[in-house]
C-alpha cells in the first residue's frame, strides 16, 4: 500500500472520529462545526505540520557553524538517500530522542534533543540520523506528523465531552436534534482517543522497521544504530519529556516516556530487541 493511500485512509479515519465526536456534542451543528474542524486539521497539518511540531516542542532550528559535525553527517546521509538535505533543530529536552517531520522530503525537519547530543557516540548519532533520513526518504514523515495533530485535536475534544457529558451540556443543537444522552457522550469521549491511537499504532510499527533498515544501510553500520536504540530505550524509561504530547509518540525513534501520565504503559514502537535483533542480523551477528 502506497505511502498517499495510507495517508488519505488515516486522514479518513481521523477525521471521522472528530466528526462523530461533533455531532455527540452537537447534533447537526456540531457535525457541521466538526467537519470543518477535520477539513482544517487536514489543510493546515499538510502546509504546517512541520512548524506546528516544532513548536510543540520548542525547538529551534541549529545553524551550521552550531552544529558543524550534525551538518556534515546529515549532509553525507541526504546523499546517500537521494533526497534533499533537511533542515535541522534542536529540542531543549534532557530525555535523549530524535524525531523528523515535514510534507515532503523538500520541505522536511530532522530534531534532535540535547539529552541525545550528550548520550551517543558520532557512530551511533549517525545511526539515529540515519533513521530519521529513511523516515524522509521513505515518505512516511506525512502520516506520522498528521497523525499527531489529528490525534491531538481528538484527545482535546475528548476531554471537552467529558466535562460537558459531566455537567450535562452539548445535549442539543438549536433544532433540538442533538441525540446523544451525557452518558453515552462520555462513552465516546472515552473511547474516541483510544481508538485514534490504535488507528495511529497500525501504521506506524512496520513503518519503524523499514526506517531502521534503510538508515543501517544509508549509515553503513547497523551495530552502531543497534547500540543507539538500547541506550535510547534504557534512558527514556528513565527521563521523562517535560513538554509535549503523547499523541506524537511514534513520531520519535524509540517510545518516549511524558511526566505525569500513563504513556509508558503503550507503544507506538515495535518491541525493541526485536528491533535490536534484526540490526544485528543485518550486520551478521547473532
């Protein structure tokens, strides 16, 4: 399946979820309201989806002479993926992560955080940027950031249906035909982001393992990304990022740990030896 068809099926999926949740708030306005809350989700996530993960996460973007060596590796690697060089940014988060995002390869980011600058060695910061190029170079980096945003956008929905089912609003719109009862809106609003991550978590981990090939093969060392992804996992476990959302987890290269919440407790990642696992065989090792 091709990367635009999984993109149009997500943004279909999505944006019926916003929908539905609509018109449980709603009725007839709110469908109406939420249908063009989803059409422009859909546009501006397209055009902006690059800016508006970045200043998710505050990042900013790092000048070569900041950042010579990340310039050089990147620069080698874009050639080696026969894809335009991205820009590149920084995160100010101790939790050591990296993450790309943008509509196109000619219009891509690569992010890393300041924990991941002082945890790896060139050779395994390599690897990781080599992930994030593959990402690029495979065209996935859409899906994954509108998968974010839209996320986003239904987990704020969501929380608004609960304290409105709490409190007993959004019963009816003006013509009266808003049919759904507190109790039932609540359900929804319970089960509307669940069901949006588990849309997210279908095409995101084959998604991982066809990136880690592809850098190992754009790096040229499989051992030294197989290195990367066990002391990035071992670390995330242990930091948590203080800015952010959850709903952009399968964004990173491995499953980022949020403060103050039950992340950790899923994964938009395939499991990590078994990713491990497949490096090494790339390499020859067992």
């Amino acid at each position: 399946m091709t990367s635009q068809v999984k993109t149009f099926m997500l943004l279909a999926l999505l944006s019926g979820i916003i929908i539905v949740l609509g018109g449980a708030l709603g009725g007839r306005t709110g469908i109406v309201i939420a249908f063009g809350l989803a059409l422009i989700m859909n546009v501006g996530s397209y055009w902006y989806s690059d800016k508006i993960v970045l200043r998710m996460y505050q990042a900013r973007e790092l000048g070569e002479d900041e950042a010579p060596l990340i310039y050089q590796m990147v620069r080698e690697l874009s050639a080696r993926a026969n894809i335009p060089m991205p820009r590149i940014a920084v995160v100010p988060e101790q939790a050591p992560n990296a993450f790309a995002t943008g509509r196109n390869p000619e219009n891509s980011v690569v992010a890393v955080t300041e924990g991941i600058l002082r945890l790896l060695s060139p050779e395994e910061l390599k690897g990781v940027l080599a992930h994030e190029l593959a990402h690029i170079a495979n065209r996935d980096v859409l899906i994954q950031t509108v998968a974010g945003v839209m996320a986003s956008t239904i987990v704020s929905i969501a929380n608004f249906m609960q304290f409105a089912a709490i409190f007993g609003m959004g019963r009816s719109d003006e013509n009266g035909e808003g049919g759904t009862n507190p109790l039932m809106a609540l359900v929804l609003a319970l089960v509307a982001p669940i069901a949006a991550t588990l849309i997210q978590f279908a095409i995101s981990r084959s998604r991982e393992y066809l990136a880690d090939a592809s850098g190992a093969r754009f790096c040229g060392q499989p051992l030294a990304l197989a290195s990367a992804l066990g002391k990035l996992q071992s670390w995330n476990q242990q930091i948590p990022m203080r800015n952010g959302n959850p709903t952009t987890a399968e964004l990173f290269i491995v499953t980022p740990l949020f403060g103050g919440n039950l992340s950790k407790l899923f994964s938009t990642h395939p499991d990590i030896n078994d990713r491990i696992a497949r490096l090494r065989e790339m390499a020859g090792v067992r």
